[in-house]
C-alpha cells in the first residue's frame, strides 16, 4: 500500500492555514466538510492499526512458541547431549573450583546434579569430581541440618571411589565455649559448647575424615587442640600424604593450651610429605626424632616463638628446600638453622622469615649470613639461594639493615656462575626514616640490580629498589 502524504502546500486552504485571518461563513463550511471527511479517513486507519497490532500480537506470539517448540528439540540433537560420558565428566571437573563446599547442595558437583538425569549420573559416577572437599563453612548451616552433615559426607566421600583426597576442614569459623555465656552473646557466636550434640558432630566428621586418612594427599586442617587426639589415630595410615596445613582453631581457646606431641608426631609417619605447614601454640614439648625425608617445604606461622622452633630441633629433613617462619623475635634461630642444617645433610636453598622486629640477635643472624663476619669464616646456611626477610617495625633499625642486606649480596653473589645467592628481597612495613636519609645505601641495592642481581625492597608500603 502506497503511503499518501498531505502536505499542508497543497492545501486547498493554504491561505487560511498560514494566517490567523478568520474564514468566511462560506469557507467555514467547506473547512467542516473537509474535515469530515478526513476524520472519517483517519477512523478507519486506526480501525486498520488496531487489526494489524491484534495481528502483529498474534504472530509475536505464534513466532515464540514455534521457537520454544524448535528449541526443545533441537536440544534433542546438541552436541553436549552426545557428548562421551568421559568428555563430559572432565568438562565438569574443569569448571569447578579448586575445592567446593561440601554441604552446600546448591553449587559444585551438587549443583550439577539439579541439571538433569544424565548429568546426575555423570557427576556421581565421577569420583575426581568429589575428590577435592571443603568443610569450611559450618557456621552457615541451619540448627535443624546438623544431625544430616555426617550423613552427607559419608554419602560424599563414597562417591570419592578410591581417589586421593584433598580436604580443607576448618572450625575458624565455629566459635566454641567451654564455659557459659550471657544468652545474648550465645546466638551470635556459639555454634556448640562442648558436651552438646553439636560437638560431637562436629567431632563426628573430624572422625569421618581420619578413617579415610590413607587417601589423604593434600590436608588443610584448623582444628580445636582437643581434635588433635582424633589425627593421632591417622598414624601409619597417611600414606599418601604429600602436603599437609596444620593450626589450631581457638579464638576461645587459651594459648597455654597445645597440640599433643603425639599429634604432630604422626606426621612423621607421611612417606611421602613434601610440604609441611604448621601453627603451633607456645611451648611446643619435646617431641620424638622426626624424619622427614622428602620434605621439601617447611613452614612455621602465626608469630611462632622460639619455644615452637624446638620442632626444628627433631626434624630431619635431607630434601628440605624452603623454609618459611613468622617469628616474635629471633631468639637463639642461628643456632637451631645451623644444627637443622648440618644434620639434614642437604644445605637449604630458601629462606623467608617474618617477624615483627628485628633487634639486636636479628641483627647478629644477618651478620652471620655473612661469611667474614661469621666465625671462623664459616657462615651460616652456606648453600642459600634465595633469602626473604619482611619486618613489621624498622625504626632506628632501617640503615642497619640495609647494610647488612649489602654486606650479605657482596660476599654471596656469585657474579657470572651459577651458583650463590641469587633473589633477596626485604620488606619493613613501617619505619621514621626518609628517603633520603638511607639514599646512599638504597643505591648501592640499585646497582646491584643494574648489575644483574635480583634484589627488592620496599619500605613504608613503597617500592624503592
């Protein structure tokens, strides 16, 4: 249908509209005549539009559930539904996250199962799938689940087969009491106290993981002291153990308190550990000799004093090549580093250590990585290569530690071979001294770096070298 245009210049009344002049009678009459029949006009095209937007409606409609219904079936013929089990299953298990939670029945492999049947099947036959769980989020679960978590996560850990497990269980977020609190304190906080039926479930699945120890390859635990017992019934069976994180959870706790020896004895029994984090409480006691002999990594944390680093002092580790500890303060560290390092047999390549200030026996440490200033120029752990130091508080203590940091690149850096100290780095959180104040030695650092060494410092949040 061809669109007709009126254009007010070809107007029989062209005169009349371009003016306010008032119209004759005559022309008056003629203007109604004229507009009744237009009006007419325009009643039929909105008769017309309100057929074709009926129409219009009808076929949008139509158009979308034609679509649906094609969609339907072409679901029939998707690829992803004749995908091989095994493609499928490994699609799955690259979408996931590292570790998933394993009472959250919404998301991870849980979720996949909402999917549809043969995604159900696909996940539940997929025991790689399982293998890596986290029970982290306890505090989240509803009064009324508890008595249901031990049961989910047996379920969960059938589902496993026979793979190596990786877990993550941590009671960080589970405040418990052994002691009573004002009511309203309890709702906010207290996820059990000791006694209830909450503990023991919560001890009932430390209990269910254990039994599953021999295929434990990676364990991430934060667990109360009294849990501690509970892992001592591992002993023998951690088989497959290669990398374990071990701290106490125990914001109500007292930090008189600590694990058993014992519980951190049978670690020792873990052929095959290579990685060993551990956070213990003060006054460590003594504990048996501990071989280790394919440990590779070995970290203290949380502010260890050096009554923990008597752990040190039983280990034996001949593979050792890192060692990372968060310290209070240095203490007697020279001499535990130097007897862990003869008698591991296997000099120790890397270093980090954390501590809130550095003080006069750190001061002397550092000197001791230095080979004349070590006596009988003998310096201590000869085969380091890699040397990181972060301290909280420099204060007056900055331009003596630059300077050690220079005395130690100048007497370790083998320039040109490949053999000597290669990356330090050092980080002081805060201290009072400007830029300027230590330029001198900040530039020596910096040359070293033009030179090829691979040196870092940052201080007050800044990077300067």
């Amino acid at each position: 249908m061809d669109f007709l245009h009126h254009d007010l210049h070809t107007s029989p009344f062209k005169p009349l509209v371009s003016t306010n002049d008032p119209p004759s009678e005559l022309e008056a009459k003629t203007v109604e005549e004229f507009l009744d029949d237009h009006l007419r006009e325009l009643s039929k095209q909105d008769e017309e539009i309100a057929r074709v937007s009926t129409l219009l409606h009808r076929l949008t409609n139509e158009r979308l559930n034609l679509q649906q219904y094609i969609t339907a079936h072409q679901a029939i013929v998707s690829s992803i539904r004749r995908f091989p089990t095994e493609i499928l299953a490994e699609i799955f298990i690259q979408s996931l996250e590292d570790h998933y939670d394993v009472f959250d029945t919404k998301r991870g492999p849980w979720g996949l199962c909402h999917v549809c049947r043969r995604w159900r099947d696909v996940s539940r036959s997929s025991p790689a799938l399982w293998a890596s769980l986290s029970i982290e989020s306890l505090h989240l679960q509803p009064q009324f689940r508890h008595a249901d978590l031990p049961t989910i996560l047996e379920d969960v850990l059938a589902l496993t087969s026979n793979r190596k497990l990786n877990i993550r269980y941590s009671l960080k977020s589970v405040i418990i009491c052994d002691r009573s609190l004002p009511d309203s304190y309890l709702p906010k906080t207290i996820w059990s106290n000791r006694g209830s039926n909450s503990w023991d479930i919560l001890q009932l699945l430390f209990e269910i993981l254990v039994r599953h120890s021999t295929r434990w390859k990676t364990a991430w635990l934060v667990i109360p002291f009294k849990l501690g017992s509970t892992l001592q019934t591992a002993r023998g069976r951690l088989t497959s153990l290669v990398s374990i994180d071990f701290s106490p959870c125990n914001p109500l706790h007292y930090w008189s308190m600590c694990f058993n020896p014992e519980s951190i004895d049978v670690l020792s029994t873990a052929p095959k550990l290579q990685s060993l984090t551990i956070t213990p409480a003060p006054n460590t006691v003594a504990l048996p000799h501990m071989p280790c002999s394919r440990l590779r990594y070995f970290a203290h944390t949380l502010y260890a004093s050096v009554e923990d680093l008597s752990l040190l002092e039983h280990l034996t580790c001949p593979a050792l090549e890192e060692l990372s500890l968060d310290l209070c303060h240095f203490g007697d560290l020279e001499h535990i580093l130097f007897d862990f390092d003869n008698r591991s047999g296997y000099p120790l390549r890397q270093l980090s250590i954390g501590l809130e200030y550095l003080g006069d026996v750190g001061g002397r440490f550092l000197n001791r990585l230095t080979p004349e200033e070590a006596e009988h120029n003998h310096a201590l752990l000869s085969g380091l290569e890699t040397f990181r130091i972060a301290i909280g508080d420099g204060q007056k203590e900055t331009p003596k530690i630059l300077n050690s940091l220079i005395h130690i690149i100048k007497a370790r850096w083998g320039t040109g071979t490949s053999v000597g100290l290669r990356p330090l780095s050092m980080v002081i959180e805060k201290d009072n001294w400007s830029e300027f104040e230590v330029e001198d030695k900040l530039n020596f650092l910096r040359q070293f770096k033009e030179e090829g060494f691979n040196v870092s410092v940052k201080r007050n949040g800044k990077q300067e070298v």
